[in-house]
C-alpha cells in the first residue's frame, strides 16, 4: 500500500498486478523486433483420421522463445499481438514457416500421403492484412499445394462476415485452401448460416469433448484435474452426434480438439467424428517429432 496525502491508501499498489502490467508491457514493446530475431517457433500437433489412427495432418502452434520469459504459449502474447497490429506480420511469418515444413516433409517422405497443414489465423488478418495476397504469394514460393493449407477461424470472426472478409474466405476458398472454424460451439453461431460460407471444417471446441468425460468416465480423468465439471451436461454426447450428422449432411468434416483418453476417442468414433486432435495422440511437437509419426498408427 502507498500513503498519500499522509494517508494509508490500499490503492494501485497490488504488486502482483504491477508486475503483470509491467510484463505486458514489456512483451507488448519487444513483438516486433521479436519476429526480426527470430524467437518466435512453431510446434505441431497432429490432426489423426479417427478410422484408421493415421496422421492426416497437423496444427501450427506458435510459441515464443523470450530471451527474458523463456517458452511463452500464445494466450500470453497473442491478444497483444492483436491489440498491436503486431500479428499481421507474426501471422505472415506463421504462414509461410508452416507451409514451408509441410512442403518439406511432403518431399521427404514421397511414399507417404501428403499431410496438410492447419494454421491459425486472427480476425485482424483477415481484416487488415491483404491476407488472400499473402497466401497465394507463400503457396507459390513453397510448392506447396492449396488443399494441403487448411485456415482455421473462430465463429465469431466469420459470423456476420460481409464485404471485404467474406470475399476474403470466399477468394481463399476458390484457390482450394480449406477453411475451419475454430473453437466451434463456443460461440453463438448457427451451423445452417455456417455452411453458406466457405467453409470446409468444423472443430469442435474441447468443451464438449470434456462434457463426455465427466458423464460417463470421471475414473479416466488423465491429468486427474477434474476437467469433467466444466461442462456436467448429460446431454453432451447426444448434442455433439446431432451437430456432427447435420455438419455431415451440410458436407461439412468434424474434427474433435482436446482427445485425451481413448474413451473418449471410441465415443467419437461412434458417433461419426473425422478427425481428432489431442494429447491421446500427441502434444504439440517441434517439426522433427512428426516424421516419426507418418508411417505409424498413433
Ligand atoms: P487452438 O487453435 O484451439 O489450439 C488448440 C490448443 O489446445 C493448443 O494450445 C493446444 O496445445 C491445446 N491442446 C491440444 N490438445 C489438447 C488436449 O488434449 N487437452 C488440452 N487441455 N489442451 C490441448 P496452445 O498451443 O497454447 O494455443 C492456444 C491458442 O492460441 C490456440 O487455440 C489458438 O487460438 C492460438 N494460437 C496458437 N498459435 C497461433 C498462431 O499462429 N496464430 C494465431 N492467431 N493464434 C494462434
Ligand atoms: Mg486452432
Ligand atoms: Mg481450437
Ligand atoms: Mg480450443
């Protein structure tokens, strides 16, 4: 606590908080010339066919590693990106590192099926960024083919999305670049509205993979955190099937985050999930990890 004007005030001195504030601030300031030196890098987590356990493709997932901080996850700087403008150009980086390992990969294993690559993009992209330029401009320096680049968007950057970011997913999507929407489920969008844009793929945000867990196998709680009571809603498992056979039948493909026990996986199997994503599977890896992983079940 400070004093002022001779009196104790428990004002603006929460050091915790000063500290924080001060820590956003100085990752805010080094951003940029961050992407100049190079710490930013990028892991991998594999995307896996539910049928056949084969790894199908990967996510970009980027971390920072900070001279000071060391390794950050995105939740700590990616909001200050976007606050910034900052992630125009972390994007673009992002983009371009992604599509080249996949290109590379593609022509170190030429007996195995092609992966593709799952990048996350920001709303401010797609909005500032002449990001369909971008894209065609990477996709042509790495070789890479456009159905091996898939863009994942949350609901709310493509809900209510007219004009400039419409045509955006609308150019992207004539190009053969797949769009997801990310995180889908946690936000207020209607799948009927969702399958008139461009769109090829559903994520299915964790939450509901959770909800599973905590109705039918709390014993399998594999971090043993409990997740289960995020979301004790019974009716979960007969949601998430109703929204995979309508995404289906709007020729939609649903891909599940968050798999981490195998009953979960057999439950999604059941009920028709594509692809999952998880740490039943893999964490999110540096590229080399992933070589390992293209021949094999997971
Ligand atoms: P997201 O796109 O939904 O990515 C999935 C997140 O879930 C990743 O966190 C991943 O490590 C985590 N995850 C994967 N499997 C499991 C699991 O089985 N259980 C649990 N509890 N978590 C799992 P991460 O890497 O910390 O990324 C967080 C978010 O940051 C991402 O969420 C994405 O929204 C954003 N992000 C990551 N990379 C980028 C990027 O290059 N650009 C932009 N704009 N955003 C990014
Ligand atoms: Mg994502
Ligand atoms: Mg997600
Ligand atoms: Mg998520």
């Amino acid at each position: 606590w400070a004093k002022a004007d001779g009196k104790a005030r428990w004002t603006l001195f929460d050091p915790e908080r000063n500290a924080h504030r001060m820590t956003r601030q100085a990752l805010a300031s080094t951003l940029r010339p961050a992407i100049e030196r190079g710490e930013f890098a990028l892991e991998y987590q594999p995307l896996v066919g539910m049928e056949d356990g084969r790894v199908r493709g990967v996510e970009a997932l980027v971390r920072w590693n900070h001279p000071q901080f060391g390794v950050l996850t995105p939740n700590r700087f990616i909001g200050l990106a976007e606050e910034d403008g900052s992630i125009v150009p972390l994007g673009r980086w992002v983009l371009a590192t992604a599509c080249r390992q996949a290109r590379r990969w593609q022509l170190e294993h030429p007996d195995e099926p092609p992966l593709f690559v799952s990048v996350n993009v920001a709303v401010r992209q797609v909005w500032d960024s002449d990001l369909v330029s971008d894209v065609a401009e990477i996709l042509a320096e790495t070789g890479l083919a456009p159905h091996l680049l898939q863009l994942e968007l949350t609901e709310s950057a493509v809900m209510g999305s007219a004009g400039r970011p419409l045509q955006a997913l609308q150019d992207l999507s004539d190009m053969g670049v797949h769009i997801a929407i990310d995180d889908f489920g946690t936000g207020y969008s209607n799948l009927a509205y969702l399958s008139r844009l461009p769109v090829s793929v559903l994520k299915l945000d964790g939450s509901f993979v959770r909800g599973f867990q905590y109705e039918n196998d709390k014993s399998d709680d594999a971090d043993g955190d409990g997740a289960g009571a995020v979301s004790p809603n019974p009716a979960d498992e007969v949601v998430v099937e109703a929204m995979i056979q309508l995404a289906h039948r709007l020729g939609l493909t649903v891909t599940a985050e968050c798999v981490e026990t195998s009953a979960q996986a057999a439950r999604l199997r059941r009920i028709g999930c594509d692809t999952g994503q998880g740490w039943l599977y893999s964490r999110p890896v540096p590229p080399d990890r992933i070589s390992g992983m293209l021949a094999v079940r997971v």
